[in-house]
C-alpha cells in the first residue's frame, strides 16, 4: 500500500500506483476520478460549480466542472498517462439542502454531475461508474493500482465502483 495523497476542495492531483488519493466530505460538489489501467496513473478532482463561464477573474481551475477536468487531464498526461486511455467515475452532486421551488442552489449538486459528464462526453473520456445525487455527503478515494473508486458514507456500506 502506497502513500493516500489528499486533495482539498476545489483542488485536484494525480497519484502512480502503488498510490491512493482522496478527498473528504463531498456533498452538493463532485469528486471525478480519470484513471489511465496500462500506466496506472490516477487523477482526482474536488469540483464545486459547474461553469467558470458564469464567473469573472477566476483564479481557482479546479473549482469549476468545466476547467478542472481539462486541467486534471492536462496534469494526468504530463505524469506519463495516454488521453486516449483515460477512464473516469464520479460522485458526489447529492442534494444536501432542501429549497423549495427551482432555485439553482438547491439544484447545484445535479448540476455539477451534468457538467462534469457534458465535459467528459467533449473530451471524448468514457465515465465507467458513478454514484451521484441523493442526500447524503460521501468521501472518495482511487486506488491507482487497481482504478477501484471507492465511495464511503457515514452509516452506509463501502461502495466500490
């Protein structure tokens, strides 16, 4: 068993096998996971909104659906991963207040799994697993050795997608 390397909200790394890297407390926010099976190398990243577009002077890239997967990838094939190669699983986006009518902030988590697959599907990056929505927060770690996601939750049974 290798190192578990952390990665904070709104922030993202790569990991080589042996490996592992995780990030706490996922809740409205997703954690996606790229994972390339021949170099072993996997990728995290803790995402908060949906769409750096909406917001001005952005200084955080991994914050945003849309940018941190570009830069996770860009990361990922600079540590010796293939583009073409690359996998990904998701979690997170549950649904953790509960706001009556449409408002757009009791609705981010779903909106945050939507750009992060809308941005995948661009980049051509199949998404193998996911386990996105609900009401509960989860915690996430990829193994790189074996690309198993694992999805951990206060009262629930480890998941493995």
């Amino acid at each position: 068993m290798g190192t578990m390397i952390k990665v904070g909200m709104a922030d993202l790394n790569v990991c080589k096998s042996p490996n592992a890297i995780t990030t706490l407390g996922l809740g409205s926010c997703i954690g996606i996971a790229l994972y390339d099976p021949v170099t072993k190398i996997g990728g995290l990243a803790h995402i908060m909104l949906p769409d750096s577009t909406q917001m001005k002077n952005n200084q955080s890239v991994a914050k945003f659906a849309d940018t941190g997967i570009e830069e996770l990838v860009k990361r990922m094939v600079k540590a010796g991963a293939m583009k073409t190669r690359l996998v990904a699983k998701i979690a997170g986006g549950a649904k953790m207040f509960e706001v009556t009518g449409s408002s757009n902030i009791g609705n981010i988590g779903a909106r945050n799994a939507e750009a992060s697959k809308k941005k995948l599907k661009q980049l051509g990056i199949p998404l193998k697993a996911e386990d996105t929505g609900l009401n509960y927060g989860r915690t996430v770690e990829l193994y790189a050795e074996t690309g198993e996601f694992h999805i951990k939750s206060v009262g629930k049974k480890l998941k493995i997608i």
